[in-house]
C-alpha cells in the first residue's frame, strides 16, 4: 500500500498538479492512516476492553475498504485524465 502511494504522488508531481488539492491523494493518506491504526490496534493484542477494540477494529477496517474503493475510482479517474 505504500508503495503504491508512494507511485500515486510521483506521478501527482511529473504529471504538474498540487498534491495536497488531490482527492486522490487525500483518500490515500486516510487509507494509509486507517490501516496504520488498524494494526496499532491489533499489535496491542486488543488490550483492555477487547471486545470494544475488536468492534473498533471491525470498523476502521470496514471504513478503510470503503474509502479504498472511492480510491480506486478517484485513481482511475486521474490516470484517464493523462
């Protein structure tokens, strides 16, 4: 995933739009953060409440999904503009 978004914003940068105006980019950086979070949440081994941690993780995982979708549509978007 990184990766990839790491390809996402060189090709922001040689194709000469503003990165931080992007919706393309911004859903990869709340999906890169969602999934940072989701695996916080798992390395923890759900401590505390574990059944709250793992609704919270259900959650953040299902929303991550969601917004990768609206990613990939932004995306293709982007590389048909080119």
């Amino acid at each position: 995933m990184v990766a990839g978004y790491t390809g996402g914003v060189l090709s922001l940068v040689m194709q000469g739009q503003p990165i931080l105006e992007s919706p393309h980019f911004l859903t990869g950086t709340i999906v890169i953060a969602l999934l940072t979070i989701n695996a916080v949440i798992a390395a923890t081994g759900f401590i505390g409440n574990k059944e709250t941690a793992r609704t919270v993780h259900a959650y953040v995982g299902s929303t991550a999904i969601l917004i990768m979708v609206i990613h990939a549509v932004l995306g293709l978007n982007l590389g048909l503009s080119i």
